[in-house]
C-alpha cells in the first residue's frame, strides 16, 4: 500500500521539517487573537503540536474555536536558505485522551527534530507536570506562501481542495 500524498505543498513541509518554532494563533473567548511559540511537527498532512497541561489556556482557546493558524515567520527558528515564510491556517483538535503517554506517538517526529527530547525524556520523573501532554493536531485548509520570506510582497496562496 503506498503513502498518501501529502496536502501541504512540499516546499511548506521542507519548511516545517526545519522550523524549531512555529507561532500559533488562536481566538481566545474575547475574539482576539493571541500567539504562542510551539515546536511543530508534521507528516505532510496534519501538523502536530503539544502542549504541556500546566498552559492549557490555548487548548480551551482551541476547543472553543478550533479556526487556528500557525506561521513560520523567524530566521532564527527556520533556519533555511534561502529564507521562505509560510502561514498555514486550518481547523484544530485537541487531543487528550491519555496525556500521560499519548502525545509518545509524536516522539519520532520530535526526535527528527530536536534529538535532544531524549535528554528531557530521562529527567522525566523530575518535572512530570510538563510531560503532561495533549496533542494539537491541524488540518491545514489553506497556505499562504512567501518564496522570498518578504511578506511585503502578495503571499502565494495554496487552497487545499479535498481536505475532509
């Protein structure tokens, strides 16, 4: 059986395979948006984020509005060159059914990324609140597209036809 083809154009994956740091926008229950910084990940259809539940303002955010974005806007974060940036904006879920072991499935994504998770991993025991974890998993419906990283330019937009 052979692999899906992926949603995201593959320049935007390269992008996400790269970024250390991807900034997540919500609505939170006042209609503002509010950003946080987050490591994402992704397998070409669905980008995964997670969220230790000691800072579960954003899930409630989410859970009450599931319309979220996230960019990939920092040079120091992507480090890719030339730069690019990208804004994926799409629907989110929370995942919590188990938060102790759950958010594992993510960790050979999150190893890819930043082997140093193993060295966290081992000090788990001495901060086990922040390996509390859900999973913010998003299904991008819609890119938006910077080749040269100057959002001063119109942005090349990629609607993602077919997304369930």
């Amino acid at each position: 059986m052979s692999e899906p083809t992926p949603l995201l154009p593959p320049s935007v994956i390269e992008l996400l395979d790269v970024a250390l740091v991807g900034e997540l926008t919500v609505i939170d229950g006042t209609g503002r948006p509010v950003t946080y910084p987050l490591i994402p990940l992704s397998d070409g259809n669905v980008i995964y984020l997670t969220s230790s539940v000691l800072f579960s303002r954003k899930l409630r955010h989410i859970k009450a509005n599931p319309k979220v974005c996230l960019s990939l806007t920092d040079p120091v974060a992507v480090a890719v060159t030339p730069f690019h940036r990208a804004t994926i904006q799409g629907d989110a879920r929370v995942v919590e059914d188990d938060v102790h072991e759950g958010w594992e499935t993510l960790l050979p994504l999150w190893r890819a990324k930043e082997p140093a998770i193993d060295f966290f991993l081992k000090k788990r025991f001495g901060i086990p609140l922040f390996f509390e974890r859900s999973v913010i998993e998003i299904t991008p419906r819609r890119v938006l597209w910077w080749e040269d990283g100057r959002a001063s330019s119109p942005a090349r937009v990629y609607e993602l036809a077919g997304v369930g």
